[in-house]
C-alpha cells in the first residue's frame, strides 16, 4: 500500500500490541445487553426491610363500570418477607395502584390495600384481578363491573395456604372478603398461582396449580373450582392437566376467552427444557380435556418460544385484526435449541387466529437486562400485561432486578404489533441534537428509519420507504441540521443520496450520481459546516472521496485513491474540524486511518495498527471533542472499542465487551454530546442501541426493539408524494 505521508505506524503497532495482549482485543468485563429504563411503580424499602422484593405484578383495564371504564388497576405481591406497608412500617397484604390515563402513569401510593381478614395470616403472594364482565350467580350474585381478587395466603413456614377471594364495589377502593375458593396445602404439598375467569355457562372458575397429588405421582396438576352462585361457594376440583411421572410439573395457568367465544389456558410446563410454555383449548372455559393432554407449545415458525412463569391476554377484534389477538408474556426467551436469547425481557409472542398456527415475535412496550440462566432470581418472574381499551395500547409490568434475589416493578406501554421476520438493521447514525436515527431494510426491498430521544431510551417516530427494485441501502448521516441522509446504491453502478425530513417522515429531496469507476457507493457522512461527504470504494484500494453541498445536489470538491492492493476504503467519518476520516481495512486485519484536509485534496495524517488475528474494524465515528472512535468485531462476538485522539496517531481507552450469543455488532455513530452509540442485532430481528460514556467504557442505556411487519408499519412519504403535496397547495 502506497501511503502519501511517512508510515508512522511501526511503534505504535508495538504499543497497541501490548495494550490488546492485556486486554485480550474484547475480553474485558462485560455489561450483559439490557434495554430501555420503564418507569417505576414499585421500589421496596431495602432499609426497613433488607430482604423485600417485589414480584408477579397483575393489571386490568375496567371496561364493566360505566363512568369509570379505562381506569386501570394493578397489584403484585412483596414476593419475599411483607415489603409492602401502608406508612406505617406494617406489613399489610396486596397494594392497588390505579391509573387514570391508560397505563402512563400510576397512583404514587396504592389506592387501597387487600388484606387477610380470615387469618391474619401476613404473607401473600400471586395476586390475581378480574373484573366481573356479566351478571353471574344469579340476581342476589355479582354485578357486572365488581372487581375481585384473588391471592395465596399463607401461615408462617406455610403450614396452611388460603386461596382467599375479595371484592371490590367501589372500583378498587375497598374490599370485603368473599370466600375461599381453596384451603389447605402447606409445605411441600401446596397450592399455588390461582387465577380466575368467567366461564361460558356463567359461572365463576378458580384454576390453580396444585401440589397435593403427589403421593400419586403427580409432582404438581393444574385444576381448577367452580362457583355457580357467584363465589360465594365452591365445587370439587377437576384435573386440567397433570403427568403422573413424579417429574413434570404443569403450572401458573392463564386463562382467556378468545374472539371465538373459546377459551385458551396457557402454562408452563417445569420439567421440559426452559420450562416451555404450552396451550390447550376449551369451547367452555371449564371442560379441558384428558389432563394427561399437554397442549400445543407456544412457539414461532423458526422454533423460538416463551419459557416459564406466561402472563396471557386477549385483544378484541378491530380492523387490523379481525379476530383479535393474542399476546403472551413470559419470563425468558429462548431459541430452537433451547438457549436463552438476548432478546429475553424484551419479547413477546402474539398469535391473531385465536392461538392456531405459529406465533409471531411482537416488540415488548419495554425491555429487561435478561437474566444468566433462567431460575436464578426474581427479574421478570411472572410478568403482567393488560390491553389499555380505547387507545389500543397493552401495559407491561415486570419485577426488575436491583439487587442479588431483589426486584421491583416497572411499567411502560406501547402498541403491539407482530414483529417483521425479514428485517435487518443496517446503521445508526447520531446529530448534533444527540438523537440516534436508526436504518433497517426489509426483505421485500422497503427501508424503514428509526428516531431515537437523545439519551437513547425510548422510540420517538418510524417511518418506512420503498425502494426500486435492484437498489440497496449503503448508508446513513445526519447533517448539521438534524435531518437525516441515506445513500443507497443502484444496479446501474450509480448512487442516490436522499434528504429526509427531520421528523423522518417524507423525503426531501433525491439526486444521482454515477459511482467513479470500480467503486459503490459505500459511506456518507455529514460536518458541522452542513456539508455531505460520500465515500466510494472497491476492492483492493480504487477510492473516491466527494465533498457536497448540504442538499446533496453539488459536488464541492472530490479525490480519487488508486488500487492498494489488499486494502479496502471501508468507513468514513467527519470530525468537529471538518476534516475527514477515511477507515481502511487490509484483509491480513490490519487498519489505517487517514485524516484528510476538509477540501479532500491533501491526506495530513495517517496511521497504521495490526494486524490483529480474529477481528475486523466495523467503523469509523468522530463527534465534537474530535476524537475518533473506531469499532472492532471479533469471531466470536466480542467487540472493542478504540477511543483515539483526532489523528489517531494516540490510543485513549480501548474497551472490550461480550460476546453475546445470539448478538452481532452492526454500526458506530457518535453524535453532538460526544456518546459512542454502538448499534448490535440480536437473534429474532432484534436490534440493541448501546449509548456508552464518552470514553466508551461504560453502557449508559440500550434501547432494545424490533421493526413490526410492513402492514403494520408507518409508512413514510416518498419524494414523489411530497413533490405531489406542494403541487396541491
């Protein structure tokens, strides 16, 4: 390779040598990938209560109780040692939280409390509410819109259990005890996880998961009680589903009636590997079928499924789905073979043909930090959902881990909608007002845009574009205006650059060019000074680098590279000085990196590292403080990345992360607070947004999300449509 400015290279390939052999090139401590902060609901008091922690969160929206229709309810249980008080430092039972705007905000403090009045038994766990949709038990039974729950109380070192159920008449201001819909259990022969629902025939059904048949063989059953008289007395227990073989243990039912008028029960299934969620069906909500039938698994078309501790809802049918939907949450998130993927927490599975066929993978409205293994604490145990009515939203609840065995729960809402199978995020880029705009492309050759707030924690606004046929997406910018810019390439061998507006909704403006010969178009950047960089490159070495006006219209100035053989022009970036950085990459995995005078005409620095066995240089990424960034993926999924001074000629920080399975590191940008954002895909159409610390040691946020299908999508306006618009005016 033929270099315009001395080799400056061989002391520091020493010196970089060294610092990766101590490093490892990415064997540095790893945060795990975690997504986007939810709000708070919940926190226990550590100080009163050291071993308090939060967990099985339950909400419902109140659409039987006239005036009050849309208020949402939600409680869970302390899920360790009586965390929950009511000021005064006692312990006291089930809190009810209430919201009044669809599940964005909550009560500060709980609107009431559910309390033991049988036994005063204090511990209590799996809380369960149902609003009573009908008329049930006769005239002198439950009227529509009465709230009731049911939970788990328990003596001390649960020497008895009571499944006790209250009701509420006032919308979840107070509470009277109604009955017992089951009594007894204790230690290792418990009840547990009761849930309720209205069956066909109108009465009242009380499922749980039940120890008590172990001398049987049965090392745990779901089955379930029936009240016809509105709950205030109850019938024999009937085996749902149950496998004498000491060893499976079905449980943790959720039951729903479906769009159809049937009902679908989901569970886990402890014993079989991850503790798969199954399904099975009643045309009545009471009769199941032989107990030894296990139901279908809950599983997508590529054999992703849920595992352990499902939460399961029912949308009702509106136009975008005719018969409704389903929507499953669970604990963890695992692939065809079984492991654990970094899309656990921030997943869920969404079926629209009342549970027939495969599942679809559906965004969650927030993500968890997933846990190691799946058993070994209280982080995303037993998740709750609960559809908003009518802004057709769902809220998510979660306990989320604080501390070793210590969780609180969070919140957050959003649309669901199944997520697109065929998508892969391409690049991130970032401006000066620090937003991160994220690019996907889609199979059927459509590009969709993501903007992201400035700190990276939540999705502001998606937009998606068609492409002609034969064109690829290459690139993408943000320009001193805040506006994004895409390059995309054409099979004719030109390029187009687009200016999209700065809401993402519509492009522009659109220009072509043909590429310089032996060369696609392969980067785009922008400067402070509004001007558009755009860097072409092939194989071995021919490079150009174009200079534009900040519309893209106007070549400024340009520069030609020769073939350097073994040398691919790979990435650009544009620092706070205007001067260009061009990223090289030699196939023996060694780099370069040039600086070039603003006018493109003069290289003033360059400077060579590697090679380093295993890895490749991604990107390039400069910000405000000028420094450049440099991110490395390894084989096995680690990646590093380099901050450097703004010649590259110093190495500052080098941190190592990961690898994690199942996750692929895509793209840097580096935006007007100097934040490193490291774009990765993740198994299932995942993509994850690291916002690092300026010196790109430490992970502030990542933002967790999945593009949904195209029908679902919001479609952007073309340069067409707009050009239309004006002409209409």
């Amino acid at each position: 390779m033929t270099y315009p400015v001395s080799r400056r290279f061989q002391a520091n390939t020493r010196r970089m040598l060294s610092v990766l052999a101590a490093a490892g090139l990415g064997v540095a401590a790893a945060a795990p990938l975690h997504a986007a902060v939810p709000s708070v609901l919940y926190t226990p008091n550590l100080s009163a209560y050291p071993n308090a922690s939060a967990s099985s969160p339950r909400a419902i929206t109140l659409q039987h109780s006239g005036d009050h229709n849309g208020t949402m309810l939600a409680s869970f249980d302390d899920g360790n040692t009586f965390a929950v008080t009511d000021g005064t430092g006692q312990p006291t039972g089930f809190p009810i939280y209430r919201s009044t705007d669809s599940g964005a905000t909550w009560s500060r403090q709980p609107l009431s409390v559910v309390t033991d009045t049988v036994h005063g038994w204090k511990f209590s766990q799996q809380p369960m509410l149902l609003e009573v949709p009908r008329q049930i038990g006769g005239p002198q039974g439950l009227k529509p819109g009465t709230i009731l729950l049911v939970g788990n109380f328990e003596a001390p070192n649960v020497a008895a259990q009571d499944m006790e159920v209250y009701k509420s008449t006032d919308h979840g201001r107070s509470w009277t005890y109604l009955s017992s819909c089951v009594s007894g259990g204790g230690s290792g022969h418990g009840i547990w996880e009761p849930y309720m629902q209205v069956d066909a025939n109108g009465n009242l059904d009380c499922y749980f998961s039940d120890e008590r048949r172990n001398v049987s063989g049965y090392s745990q059953i779901i089955g379930h009680v029936t009240s016809t008289d509105g709950g205030k007395t109850w019938g024999p227990e009937v085996a749902d589903v149950g496998v004498p073989d000491h060893h499976m243990r079905p449980g943790m039912p959720a039951v729903v009636r479906m769009a159809n008028g049937r009902y679908a029960m989901a569970f886990e299934m402890v014993g079989e590997t991850a503790s798969q969620v199954h399904m099975k069906f009643s045309d009545d909500g009471a009769n199941w079928g032989d107990e030894s039938d296990l139901g279908t698994l809950v599983a997508t078309a590529d054999g992703h499924y849920l595992g352990a501790t499902p939460e399961l809802i029912a949308i009702p049918p509106s136009r975008k789905y005719p018969d409704g939907a389903l929507v499953l949450a669970a604990k963890a998130y695992f692939d065809q073979n079984g492991g654990q993927t970094p899309a656990t927490g921030n997943v869920l599975l969404m079926n629209t043909a009342n549970g027939t066929g495969p599942w679809s993978r559906a965004p969650a409205p927030m993500g968890l930090n997933p846990s190691p293994t799946l058993y070994p604490d209280c982080n995303n145990y037993k998740p709750g959902l609960a559809w908003t009515g009518k802004d057709n939203q769902i809220v998510a609840l979660s306990p989320r881990w604080i501390a070793p065995n210590v969780c609180e729960v969070v919140y957050a809402r959003g649309h669901v909608a199944p997520a697109a199978e065929d998508a892969t995020v391409v690049a991130v880029a970032v401006g000066p007002d620090s937003r991160p705009w994220v690019l996907w492309k889609y199979a059927d050759n459509h590009i969709a845009l993501w903007v992201l707030t400035p700190d990276g924690s939540s999705l502001v606004h998606s937009a998606s574009f068609n492409l002609k046929a034969g064109w690829t997406v290459a690139g993408l910018a943000v320009g001193a205006d805040n506006k994004p810019r895409l390059l995309w390439d054409g099979a004719d061998g030109s390029a187009v650059i687009g200016v999209v507006s700065r809401d993402g909704g519509y492009v522009e403006q659109v220009h072509q060019y043909g590429a310089p010969a032996g060369t696609i178009g392969r980067a785009i950047a922008a400067g402070p000074d509004g001007l558009i960089h755009v860097l072409w490159s092939g194989v071995d070495g021919p490079a150009a680098l174009w200079t534009l006006d900040a519309n893209g219209q106007n070549v400024a100035t340009s520069k030609y590279f020769p073939g350097f053989q073994g040398w691919t022009a790979a990435s650009l970036a544009i620092g706070s000085d205007n001067n260009p950085r061009l990223l090289w990459n030699n196939d023996n995995g060694a780099i370069a990196v040039w600086t070039q005078s603003a006018d493109n005409a003069t290289t003033l620095n360059n400077y060579q590292y590697g090679p380093f066995l295993g890895t490749r240089a991604l990107a390039l990424a400069s910000g405000p403080d000028n420094q450049i960034r440099v991110l490395w993926s390894a084989t096995d999924g680690h990646i590093n990345l380099w901050t450097m001074n703004s010649i590259a000629s110093t190495l500052i920080n080098n941190s190592g992360f990961g690898p994690y399975p199942g996750a692929t590191a895509v793209s840097l940008g580096v935006g007007g607070n100097s934040e490193p954002r490291v774009l990765w895909s993740s198994t299932g159409d995942f993509m994850d947004l690291w916002t690092m610390g300026t010196g790109g040691s430490n992970l502030l946020f990542n933002y967790s999300g999945t593009p949904v299908a195209a029908s679902d999508d919001h479609r952007g306006r073309s340069y067409r449509d707009h050009e239309r618009d004006q002409d209409q005016q």
